[in-house]
C-alpha cells in the first residue's frame, strides 16, 4: 500500500518561497498575463485572442491562490505540500488507457474518433456522479456532518477512495443513452465498441484500491496467499474495530450491543483485563489528520485506539503498542484488476466476431457479474444487505439482478436479424 505518492512541495528548497498562493505559481501567471497582453498588444492590438486568453489565466490564478486548502500539514512548520493520491492517479490513468483503447477499437471500424472521445467524456463525468453518490448512499453514516455544507464537503473527497464500480457502470449507461439518442447513433453498437475499454479502466482502478487499501479482502490463513498492510489502512482499522488485532472478537449481539466474544490468552486485550461478555459502548480512533500521517508514512507517536466499556473503563493502547502490520487477508484488489484485464481481452478478441450489436456488451454483463459474485465472496469490506441466512452485499445483489437483465438481452439479441452498425473496415488491396 501507498497512498500518497509524492508531495508537490510547499516551497521551493532555496529560496523558501511558497509554490502556491501568494508565490511561484502565482507570479509565473502574472508573467505570463504580462507578456501574453504586452506581445499581442505590440504585434496587432487588442484583439479577439487577448480577450479569450484572460479567462483562463484567471482561472489558473484562482487555481493557485485556492491551492493551499489541498496542502497537509506536517507535525509541525510548513506543510509538507499537495499530496498525489495513488487511488486518484491510477483512477485516471484507467480512464487514459480506456478511452484510447475505445478511440482504437473506433478507428479499426471506421468511426469518428473525436465522437467516442468526446462520448467518452460525458462518460467519465457521469460515471463519476454514478459512482461517489452510489458510495455516499451506501455508507451514509461516514459523509453525514452537522450542517449541509460541511457534508458536502465530506463528499467531495474523492482523493482517498469511495466510489463504486456499479454506481459508475450506471452513470456510464445513462450518459451513454442520451449521447446516443442526441447524436442519432446505434446505442447497441456504442456499447459493443466501449465495453473492453471499461474493463482496462477497471484493472487500473482496482491496482489504485490496491495502493489505497480500500476494497480489501478476508482473513487469509494461507501466508503465501496473504498481503498485509500499514497502520492507518483500511483493512488495518478494519481488524482493530473487530479486535483481531488486539487479540479478541468483538461481535454485535441481537441488541446491536458490541459484546467481547472471546480473548485470546495473553494477547494485548487479555493483558488490559478485558474478559468475554464486556461491553463496549464506543471506540474510539485517531482523527483524520493523524491517520493520513500514518499513510504517509510519519510517526504519530500520540495516535491512540481507546476503548469505552459500559462499566465506565477506559482501555487505551498507542499505535506503537500495536502489530506493525495487519493480519494478512486475500489480495481481492490483485484478483479484481486480473480478472477485469482478462475480461478485456476476451471482449476485444470477441469484438471482430460479433454477429449483432450488442453481444460484446451482452458478454460484458454477463462475465462481470459472475465474476463479482465471486470476488465478493473473499472480499470483507462491504456489509450484508439481506437480513437471512442468504447473505449478499449490495454489489452480489446487483450483480444478480443484472444476470436477470441479461437474460432478457441475450433473448431479444437473439431475436434480431444478424449484422452490425459498425462492420470493420474493408483493406483495399492494390495490385
């Protein structure tokens, strides 16, 4: 796991001055404004150009005054600078790898390429609407705030995770739709076309949980199969609020009290007394600031992990007290980036031998369900959602009811003459 990849530096190493706000950035801007007016002035008068070059000047201006809000602060003195999210970076370099893999696979049957480009984005801004409300919606308690703008604001974190690959597979279909419709275009054959492209955005997406640790799997008593990760990952926090950690399981009972089920003996929680049956009322983690210096690698040295029991008892223990590593559990992020590059394949070998529109995206819908369902299965960071003993999380709950659609798909395809929208291009052969 790495989150952050670098920091773009608060100031420069000689000098001292600031990059952002009142520094660097913003007086290359203001020379740049200054040459650009001056130039054109001297060369043709205030044109037509000069006017609609100050907009965007101005809005790199407010970029760099705005700039410093996205810094984090180090322990102490300047900040350390404007982190690079792995998550976000490998985020987009999916959607790069996708939309020019769609723009390939236009060319090889004849399509305007800036059409699927410009297809592509209407596509990636839904799917990222799609995506975080479809995260948002599904832990709510994470993102509810005391007033309407700090929520917001909450949910405007995209930098760390939190979206979800059905929510963006719908806000994809429905920008898809509508392009389609407003551009006269086959919906069938655009789907067929972008489909292999979704899943190489996919396999880089899930390479970006995996530097991020969110969508991380199970418990894995296989070592050689198991990957770790740091304090401050999610799967890290995840075995601390079971109390695997810590040597216990904690447990909800039919009261949705947390009850100690079992201690192990001379474990961490038996050496704080804490015995099978006590209840805790709270627990209690380091704040924001302190876990994003964990995975940055900075010491915390006074990062805690308290325990409130309904006796009154206070257990605490300081993150150096704790295992170094989480437990291991199923690389899932490794499976899924696999599993979606192989799907990407199979729909881009399948692509030239399609009968009719709407097969590869069929396909698509089909394999990828499956397969989810699968990965689910490893997977322990999503919560059931079916109070039974028939236990699915949200995303084995929609991929089930995509295998219903599907069916219906593959029924109506079948149906339909043979012969596509996009028929690869014909060689002309001179002799």
């Amino acid at each position: 796991m790495r989150s952050t990849l670098f920091y773009i530096p608060h100031a420069d190493p000689v000098w001292g001055i600031p990059l952002f706000g009142f520094g660097w950035l913003l007086g290359l801007i203001a020379a740049a404004v200054v040459i650009s007016v001056g130039y054109r002035r001297w060369s043709g008068g205030w044109t037509r150009q000069v006017w609609a070059d100050l907009p965007l000047l101005l809005v790199l201006a407010v970029v760099a005054c705005a700039a410093p809000a996205l810094e984090q602060p180090s322990n102490a003195g300047p900040p350390l600078g404007i982190p690079i999210r792995a998550y976000g970076l490998m985020v987009l370099t999916g959607i790069a790898a996708g939309m020019l893999l769609s723009v390939r696979q236009a060319r090889r049957v004849g399509v305007d390429p800036e059409a699927i480009v410009s297809l592509c984005f209407w596509i990636v801004i839904a799917g990222f609407v799609g995506a975080r409300v479809f995260y948002v919606a599904q832990y709510w308690e994470q993102f509810a705030r005391p007033t309407v703008p700090a929520t917001l604001a909450q949910v405007a974190k995209l930098t760390d995770g939190g979206l979800v690959v059905y929510g963006s597979f719908i806000g994809a279909v429905a920008a898809c739709v509508i392009y389609a419709g407003r551009q006269h275009l086959p919906l069938l054959a655009l789907a067929d076309l972008l489909a292999p492209g979704l899943m190489l955005g996919l396999a880089f997406g899930r390479i970006g949980c995996l530097l991020n640790g969110c969508c991380w799997g199970g418990m894995c008593d296989h070592g050689y199969l198991g990957i770790t990760f740091p304090p401050g990952s999610p799967p890290y926090v995840d075995q601390l609020e079971r109390g695997t950690l810590v040597g216990m399981e904690l447990e909800r009972d039919a009261t949705q009290q947390l009850v100690v089920r079992s201690v192990v003996p001379g474990g961490a929680a038996d050496r704080q007394q804490l015995r099978a049956g006590d209840v805790v009322e709270t627990i209690l983690f380091p704040d924001a600031e302190q876990f994003n210096r964990m995975r940055s690698g900075q010491p915390v040295p006074d990062a805690l992990v308290s325990l409130q029991l309904s006796e009154g008892r206070l257990v605490r223990w300081r993150f150096d007290e704790l295992p170094a590593r989480s437990h291991p559990v199923y690389p899932s992020q490794i499976l899924s980036s696999i599993t979606a590059a192989l799907i990407c394949w199979f729909l881009w070998s399948y692509y030239p031998l399609r009968r009719r529109d709407g097969e590869v995206f069929a396909l698509l819908i089909t394999v990828y369900p499956l397969a989810r369902i699968l990965e689910e299965m490893i997977r322990s960071d999503e919560r059931s959602v079916l109070a039974t003993s028939f236990r699915w999380t949200i995303s084995q709950s929609v991929s089930g009811i995509l295998l219903v659609l599907v069916a219906l798909l593959w029924c109506f395809l079948l149906t339909r003459p043979r012969g596509t929208a996009f028929p690869p291009k014909r060689e002309v052969v001179v002799e």
